[in-house]
C-alpha cells in the first residue's frame, strides 16, 4: 500500500446481488458442462473438417443450442457468472482463474489459459486484458463503499510470452483512491518470469 491510499476505505454496503454469489444454481453437474463448453471452444480450435463433418457437428451443436436456448432465463438469475465454487464463477466467456486470496490487499488468481486463447504460439493478448479487468473488478469491489467500479481504462504492458497450458499466476490490487476514482494495478506471472504488468482506472458507480 502506498501513504496515499485511503487507509479507510472499503466496503460500507452489501455487495449488489449480481455479485454476491451463489454455490448451488444451476445444480451440481452445472461445473462439468461449462467444462464441455470450454471444451468445444478448445476443440475447435484444432480441426479443419470436411464439409460434411462440419455439417454434421453443426447439427450436433445446434441441438444442444436450441436446448439451452429452451431453458434459458434472465441473466441474473442464470448460473453461470454467480457460480463462486467454479473457475471464473462459471463463466465460460472468461478465462478459467481461480481465485487464491481475496481481501483488501488485492486478489492472487492462478489461471491457465487454454487452446482457446491462444494466439501466434502464446496467449492472445486480449485475454490477458480481460483476465486483468475481470480481477480488477473482483479488487475494487471490496474497496468501493458502496455500488461497484466500472472500467475507464485499462492498459497492458506485454512483458514477455505468455504461455497456454500451464498455471500462471495473477495478482491485481488497488494501489491508490482518489474520490471516485481507483488506480489499479496487477501483474501476470509464469513462476518468476513476469508475462505482463496492468494499469487501469476505474469508476465508482451506484449499483444499476
Ligand atoms: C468482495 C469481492 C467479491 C467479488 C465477487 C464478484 C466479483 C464480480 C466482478 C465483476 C467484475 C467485472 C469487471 C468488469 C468491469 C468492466 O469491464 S465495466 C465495462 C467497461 N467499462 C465501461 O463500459 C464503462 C463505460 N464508461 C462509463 O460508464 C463512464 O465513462 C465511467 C467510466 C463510469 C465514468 O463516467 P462518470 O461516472 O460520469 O465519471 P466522470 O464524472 O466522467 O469522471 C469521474 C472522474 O474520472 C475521470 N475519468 C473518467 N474516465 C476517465 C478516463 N477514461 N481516463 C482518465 N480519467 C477518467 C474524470 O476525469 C473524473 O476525474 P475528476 O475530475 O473527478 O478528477
């Protein structure tokens, strides 16, 4: 922490109830299918099928659409995004972290990026914003009074290669709040090799 943080900031409300977390929606097996979904994501980043196998898995996937699309319900009631035992609270469209320490002091996540986000023979750099803005958004939740903060922007220092298929490690922290506003700032690490370092600016909002 640095003298010009505000020793005595944090939390004064609830958390909003998107962000409060929730263990059991979408029932036990909801883990092992977000799993298959990242799965077919991985997957499919490593076939080039004939026309008509694509035709046929795109039938195959379409079915399994239009069944999720039956069962679908309001986003703040859906299980993924609210589930807190599961990597990334089960949101298939992040990058499965899990977190390690969570408290004033910031978040450690540790993340293993996937076939997925791979982009020329390392992660794709906007996977690795988005696992910063996702973790910023986990460390300014717990030092905004009240509401939640928003993104105003987030830059990325791409330090040295970062890999897929291993764990890294991830430390984001609020490094000074100045009204409103919350500096941010995180590293990404694979052992001792930093891949990239963040600086971002958020907003506190009122809870919409
Ligand atoms: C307890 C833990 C459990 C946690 C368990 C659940 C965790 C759950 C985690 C969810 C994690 C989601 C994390 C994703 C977070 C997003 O990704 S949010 C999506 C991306 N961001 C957006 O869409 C934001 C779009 N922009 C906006 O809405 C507005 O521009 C903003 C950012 C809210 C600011 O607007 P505003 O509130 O009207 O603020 P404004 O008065 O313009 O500016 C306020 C101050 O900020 C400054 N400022 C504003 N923008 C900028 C800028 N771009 N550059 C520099 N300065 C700026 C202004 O100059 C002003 O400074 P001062 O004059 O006060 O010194």
């Amino acid at each position: 922490m640095t003298s010009t943080q505000q020793a005595d900031a944090g939390r004064t409300s609830e958390l909003p109830k998107w962000a409060r977390g929730n263990s059991h929606r979408g029932g036990p097996g909801f883990g092992e299918l977000i799993e298959q979904v990242r799965s077919v994501m991985d997957a499919s980043r490593f076939i080039a099928p004939g026309d008509d196998v694509a035709r046929e898995l795109t039938a195959d996937l379409s079915r399994i659409v239009e069944r999720m699309q039956a069962i679908a319900v309001p986003v703040d009631d859906a299980a993924a995004d609210s589930r807190e035992d599961l990597p990334a609270r089960g949101n298939p469209s992040l990058p499965p972290f899990e977190i390690i320490d969570l408290g004033s002091e910031g978040v450690v996540a540790e993340i293993v990026f996937r076939a997925f986000h791979l982009g020329r023979l390392s992660a794709h750099g906007g996977n690795i914003s988005l696992l910063f803005d996702e973790l910023a958004g986990y460390a300014t939740m717990h030092r905004v009074t009240s509401g939640f903060a928003r993104t105003a922007f987030l830059k990325v220092d791409y330090r040295s290669l970062t890999p897929i298929d291993r764990p890294l490690r991830a430390r984001v922290w609020v490094e000074e709040i100045d009204g409103r506003k919350l500096h941010v700032l995180g590293t990404l690490h694979d052992g001792d090799r930093l891949c990239a370092d963040m600086t971002a600016l958020f907003i506190q909002v009122p809870d919409a």
